[in-house]
C-alpha cells in the first residue's frame, strides 16, 4: 500500500508544479497586445537576435549582414535605411487567470521585429517588440506588486515608436 501512497504523490506532484510556475496568482481578465522598445546603445552578437546593451559600436550595413545574415525585410524610413529580423511571432487577444491558472486565447498576429536602423550606413538605432499584457479587469498578485486593476496596464511601454532620429 505505501508504493501506491508513494505514486500518488508524484503524480499529484507532477500535476500540480506546473501550475505554481507562473508566479501569479488572481482572478482576471486581459487583453495581450505587442510592445516596442528602443536602444541606441547595442553591441551585436554572432549569433543572430542575441545583442548587449552598453559599448556601442557603429556597425555598416555589411557588417550587420555578415553577422546576422540578410534580413527579412529592408526599406526605407526617412533618411535611414531600416533592416527587419523577424523574431517569433507575435500575439494578440485575451486571456483569463484562474487562480494559478492562466488561460491565453491568443492567436498570432504577425511577426516579433528586430529593426536596426543605418543613418549613412552606420547604425543608429535598434527597435525591439515583445507582448505584454495591455489591459486587465481583476485581482491579481505578480511581480512583487498585488492589488485590483481596472483597465490600461503598461502603460509607461509603448506600442509604436516613431523613429524622429531618421527625420
């Protein structure tokens, strides 16, 4: 009797650690929408969509190629040319979190960009996207903070940044 005791215990185990790995806990609901951020200060790594922020170095265009290969997209924005690494997907929709579970209805809504943007064929910037909850209705206790929310969220992130340095 105490070996079946013994795996039940691990089952129970097995089933419930997933559920406490989120590190949230609530009942709410939200909506996930994608995030844009902005660094002039990136230093590239061989491998591609891995970079470090602080010692900037001014990359040209086939620097950038030979350590990132070609992009998925090149164009113009302004006065700079912009190259575009599709990064994953992104994803929009909404979700709920019963009590340490979180229930997504996601779908995909295009591609994650990693945009390095040349001003004369130096770099001058990097933009990255990455999802984040936008909008939530509920309780929920997570990253150090608990408490009620009622709409927006994120809100010092910015969906879409205008790049003004390519005017």
């Amino acid at each position: 009797m105490y070996f079946i005791q013994g795996d039940f215990m691990r089952f129970l185990i097995a089933i419930t650690m997933p559920f406490m790995l989120s590190g949230c806990v609530g009942l709410a609901v939200g909506s996930f929408d994608t995030f844009e951020g902005k660094t002039e200060d990136f230093t590239l790594s061989e491998k591609r969509y891995e970079f470090s922020f602080g010692n900037a170095v001014a990359y040209t265009s086939e620097q950038v190629v030979t350590l990132w290969g070609q992009p998925d997209e090149k164009y113009q924005e302004g006065r700079c040319t912009v190259f575009s690494y599709y990064d994953g997907y992104n994803w929009s929709g909404v979700g709920a979190f019963i009590l340490l579970v979180p229930v997504p209805l996601l779908v995909p809504s295009g591609h994650n960009e990693i945009k390095i943007y040349f001003k004369d064929n130096k770099t001058t910037a990097v933009t990255t996207e990455s999802g984040e909850v936008s909008s939530m209705f509920g309780f929920m206790c997570g990253s150090n903070e608990c408490g009620f929310k009622a709409g927006a969220v994120n809100q010092n992130r910015t969906r879409n940044i205008k790049p003004v340095w390519c005017e």
